[in-house]
C-alpha cells in the first residue's frame, strides 16, 4: 500500500485525536528519523522527550531481543528480575525508598494524587485532600491528572473535574501560601521545567520555597519530572539543581527509551500508608519494559552521560541565543540542558511547517513557543545543523505571501 493509501485509510480509521503532518515514518536511527520517501529528518522531538537514546538504540534493541526471548508478560501476580532490578537502579539514583511501575505518565500522576490523599487522610484526617497545583502546568490526560492541568483549553467539554484542585502561580510562592491551608491540603504539584506549559524553568526560590511551605505546613511536595528529568536537564533529575528532594516524583517518558513506562518513587513515608490490593495495574512493571529502561537507566546515570547533555544544552541555548541576535522574530530563548523553548513573534506552527519540509522536526508548545527536545545522544554538528534550519525557516515565513 503506497502512502497515500495509508494516510487516506488513516482518515477513515482513527479517531481525529491528533493533528499532524502528512507523513509516513518508516524508520529511525540515532538522531534521524526517515519518511515513506526516504527523506531523512533531523529528530528534534525525540517523540516528545522519549527518546533519550535516540531511535534504535543497539544495546536497547540488544536488551529488548534478549529479553522479548525469555517472558513478556506474567502480570504483578508474580515476580519477575527486570522490575526488581530497575527499582533497585531507581532508587539508588534518587531520593526515593520505594517505587510503583505504571504504563504512562498520566497513570503515573492518578497513582500520586491517590497516594498523597491515602496518606493525607491517614495523617491528618479525611477532610485533608486538597491538592495545589500550577497554572500553565500540564499533567497529562485522564481525568484526575487533567485536573491538576492548569490550562483551560485542556479542559473543554470534559467537565466536571476532581474536587478538591487549587491552582497557584508558578514561580509565584506567595501565591501558593495563601492557597495552603494546614489541615485540607495533602500535597502540592509542580512540574520543575514546565514543558508543553512552554518551557518555563522555576526559580530557585520558587522550589526551595515550595519545599520549605510543605514541611511548615504538613503536606507533601510532588515533582512531575515526567519531560524534564531521567537526564534532560543535564542532571538525573531536575530537582538535584535545586538542592531539594521531593516527597513524591512521576517519571515517565524516557524511561524504557520508547516503550511504555512510568514510575512512581515515593518515600518510605509515603510508602508506608499503601498496602497488598490498594493500587495496582495489569500492565505495569512488565518485564519487557522494566528490562530496557534498567538498560536506559543504566546509559542515563553515566556521568560522562550527563555531562554530555550539559555540555550540548549550553552549545544548544548559547547557538539560539546568537541566532536571536540576528532575528527579530525570536522573543526570547530560555530552557535547561536539552530541553529549550524558543519564543517567537509570530505563530510557531507555520516555523514548524516549514522546518519540517527542511528536514527538521521539532514540537510546539502553545502558540508562540517552538520547543527543542533532541535525542540526548545529540551532537555538536546536529546542534548546530538544526540552527542553521530553523534560521532558514524562519527567514522563510517572513517573506511577505506572493513572493515565496
Ligand atoms: C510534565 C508531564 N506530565 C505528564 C504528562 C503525561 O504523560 P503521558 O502522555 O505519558 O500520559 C506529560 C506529557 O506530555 C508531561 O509532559
């Protein structure tokens, strides 16, 4: 079947959730991803932060053959090795005691929201359940993690949502104090890089301050690092630039490298108010996915690793920060490590279009924002390969209709 088929079949079959480019991938390697045409792109998505390793990575695809020939599947009935392995990585690398595996990162945050109500109404009594949570923030899709969602346009025609929900300014802390209150909040969410919201990093204040308000106020302090940790910042997780540890953390996204996975690290105290049958999940923590993300986990946590990603995040800012002394049209340039948002004066979707014919892929984030969220693998030459693009494009979209 030629593409064109495919695309009209796709029209005829699947549920118009997504809207997307008329393109049909076929393969990836590295840091490029390859159309029905043969057309290489430049993978600046990394498949919205998922990536890490870039497409097909040999050890992953190693550890995934290895394992695909040894058990997939057998549920949380019983044990399995890569799981156990994997939480004992987990833990090793954060400030978590304990971990519960899920499939994504929004069954990552509902796990959250129930275990700081659980220990919330164990703690301090049934009228604790209230949850603070981020304007512009995004926690993903399902209904409890929509709530936390703190833009509108996420909401439309899916009301009502969870009780119990306030929403607070990010990087505002005296508007989050005057929405806590001693005996009806449990926890307070807040995303240390907020990706789709457009890529805003809290301020140093902003976290401590956040930490600081938990501990005064009893409640317990929940970090979605589900875009911005497992490496992207340039660190394992985001929070260790702000020298605090949170009480409880979601990771989803790059854990098993592309396959579905997030997990939930909590500590002992947190842990301590769940027992046998009080959350749980089919899927979750299967050893096929647990069996690549300890190899994921593994590369990540490398030092050397790490500062790869630093050294090709400040390559990455410092390259846009000159490109946006030449172009007026770019507003301002700001991010962490491999995770970099570029806010422009005109719309960022036609930027996207246009990248995109010239071998670039790269993800919104709102209107404005173009958001730069490479394979962590990336190089030096790919940086820089990508900026010379988006120059082009950009270039392009402003000459007046009529004469390109
Ligand atoms: C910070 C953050 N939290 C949660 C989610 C939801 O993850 P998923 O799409 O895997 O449910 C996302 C997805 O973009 C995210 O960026």
């Amino acid at each position: 079947m030629g593409t064109w088929q495919m695309l009209k079949m796709e029209k005829e079959s699947l549920l118009a959730a997504y809207s997307r480019p008329d393109i049909l991938f076929t393969h990836g390697h590295g840091v490029y991803l390859y159309d029905s045409d043969g057309k290489k792109y430049l993978d600046f998505t990394a498949g919205i932060a998922v990536n890490a390793l870039g497409h097909c990575d040999p050890g992953a695809v190693q550890v995934l053959q290895e394992q695909s020939q040894k058990l997939w599947h057998c549920s949380n009935l019983f044990y399995t090795e890569p799981p156990i392995r994997l939480a004992g990585r987990l833990t090793e690398a954060t400030f978590a005691d304990k971990i519960f595996f899920a499939n994504s990162g929004a069954e990552a945050v509902e796990g959250a929201i129930k275990l700081a109500r659980k220990w919330g109404h164990e703690i301090k009594g049934e009228e604790c359940h209230e949850i603070i949570a981020m304007q512009n923030s995004f926690h993903g899709r399902t209904m409890g993690a929509l709530s936390l969602t703190g833009q509108n346009k996420f909401w439309q025609g899916y009301d009502p949502m969870l009780p119990g929900i306030r929403f607070a300014e990010f990087n505002n802390l005296d508007s989050v104090s005057r929405l806590v209150n001693k005996d009806k909040t449990c926890a307070i969410i807040v995303e240390p890089i907020q990706g789709e919201g457009g890529v805003h990093v809290a301020s140093t204040p902003f976290l401590q301050g956040l930490r600081r308000l938990c501990d005064a106020n009893d409640c317990l302090l929940i970090l979605d690092e589900i875009q911005c940790g497992m490496g992207r910042s340039g660190r394992f997780c985001c929070y260790e630039w702000y020298d605090i540890e949170p009480d409880i953390m979601v990771l989803a996204k790059p854990l098993a490298g592309g396959l579905p996975l997030s997990a939930l690290l909590v500590t002992q105290d947190v842990a301590d108010h769940i027992k046998p049958g009080q959350h749980g999940s089919t899927f979750g923590g299967g050893p096929l996915t647990t069996a690549v993300a300890d190899y994921v986990v593994g590369r990540i946590t490398d030092p050397a690793f790490l500062q790869h990603v630093a050294a090709m995040g400040d390559h990455l800012l410092k390259s846009l920060q000159l490109l946006q002394d030449e172009l007026p049209a770019i507003k301002e340039v700001r991010g962490q490590g491999l995770i970099v948002g570029v806010e422009l004066n005109i719309p960022a979707k036609k930027v996207i279009e246009v990248c995109t014919d010239f071998g670039l892929l790269l993800c919104p984030a709102g209107d404005h924002v173009l958001r730069f969220l490479p394979p962590l693998i990336v190089d030096k030459k790919q940086i820089e390969e990508a900026v010379e693009i988006l120059e082009d494009a950009i270039r392009e979209c402003l000459v007046p209709t009529g004469e390109n």
